[in-house]
C-alpha cells in the first residue's frame, strides 16, 4: 500500500512517557500559579479565558472543593491531576514549557532512531504531520529543542485537541483533508490503541508503536514495530 504522509503521536512513540510525566509535567506545575498572575501576558490571559470557560461547566462537586476559579492556577492543577486534555490546559502548558525551554530550563528528548527516520522520510517525499493532546506550541517545543537538536524542518503540519478529540474517528479524516490525500495512503503511528482505532475507521494506516515505559496494551491485530528503523514504506 502506498505510504504519501505519516502521522506522528508524541507520547511513548517519539518521546519517552517518562521525559512527559517527571520532567514536563513538574515543571508546568511549578510554575502555574506564577503563569496565572501574568495577566499582562494576552497569550496567558487567553488560555485562563479558556480554563474559565470550562470551569463554568464542571459539576457543583467540582467547584465545591476547589473553592473558586480564583486565578485559574487551582483549577489547572486539579485538571493537571485529572489527566485532562482540556484545552485550556495544554494551551497554558506550552507557554510555560515555552519559557522553560527558551531559557535553558528544559530540553526534549526524542528516541534515538527519530532524527534518521525524519531524514529518511523526507528523502523518499513522504510528508510528515505530529497529532498530540498537547498544543501546537508544545509540539513545536519538543521538537524544536530536542536533545538532537532542531527537528521541526521535517514536520509540515501540527494537530492538536483543536482538531477533535484523537480517539474520534472524525479528528482523523480532517488530517487527511489538512494532507490532501486520501486517508488510506496515511500512515499513523501511536502507542494507543483506542486512537489506532478511530484512525483505522477514518481509512487511515496503522501501526502501533511499542517502546521502553510504554504500558502493555490488550491483544491486537495491528502491527507492531519498536523502533522506527523497522518500519518498512
């Protein structure tokens, strides 16, 4: 089958769960409720903007044990403690990631075969797209400032939860249209299985990428690969 464009979760396929979890994750919290004070910021102004709207729709039970939206930073860590995808959230992450990398903070960590395959790749005119809950700004974070240096001149495009959901077929099939090819010659790489599902569903390829830290998944049929190196296109 024809391969045109792969697309790219971040989480345990290109990047260590552990670099998400006890580096990136820390490092937002700490700096949350510092972030929520920088109102001056429009940026930050818009991603409490979006916390607040969501804070309107949480259940009384919810608002009942954090009090008040306040200044947004409460809120965030109680969603950071839910694993939510809020977008509010993540928008609010990637601007402080933003920080961390730009001052020297923080520095991403892809796996070892990844720069190769994205030359690789992009050698054979196979496009490349990333589709993580994490914001566009984060996305281009990881890759901009990875520990093999800048990546993002591989990448053409970036999704986010702005696109729908990832374990939503439809999410899907609006990549497709953001590559201009047909689903079925798309590639989608993921850890995840309950996203290769919805992009399998929307005609997309899949594979399921399985690498160290990752947790066991259930029986599948999809293929397997541990590394990008034994991916044949």
């Amino acid at each position: 089958m024809t391969t045109q464009g792969i697309l790219l979760d971040i989480e345990g396929a290109t990047t260590p769960i552990s670099f998400v979890y006890e580096t990136l994750f820390p490092f937002a919290r700490k700096e949350l409720r510092t972030a929520c004070l920088q109102t001056m910021n429009p940026e930050i102004e818009n991603a409490i903007q979006l916390l607040n709207t969501e804070w309107d729709s949480e259940p009384w039970i919810v608002k009942e044990g954090l009090g008040s939206f306040g200044n947004g930073s409460e809120y965030a860590a109680y969603l950071m403690d839910q694993d939510s995808k809020s977008t509010g959230l993540k928008k609010l992450q990637g601007l402080i990631w933003e920080g961390g990398y730009r001052d020297g903070h923080l520095k991403s960590v892809v796996f070892e075969d990844v720069p190769a395959a994205f030359k690789r790749w992009s050698d054979q005119g196979i496009r490349i797209r990333i589709y993580s809950s994490g914001s566009v700004l984060a996305q281009k974070l990881i890759f901009g400032f990875s520990d093999h240096g800048d990546l993002t001149g591989f990448i053409e495009g970036y999704h986010d939860t702005t696109t729908g959901p990832k374990k939503e077929s439809d999410s899907y099939s609006r990549i497709a249209e953001s590559f201009d090819l047909p689903p079925k010659e798309i590639l989608f790489l993921s850890d995840n299985l309950e996203e290769l599902d919805a992009a399998r569903t929307a005609g997309l390829q899949t594979t399921q990428v399985v690498r160290p830290g990752n947790p066991p998944s259930p029986d599948h049929d999809y293929p397997i690969i541990s590394s990008f190196d034994n991916l044949s296109i």
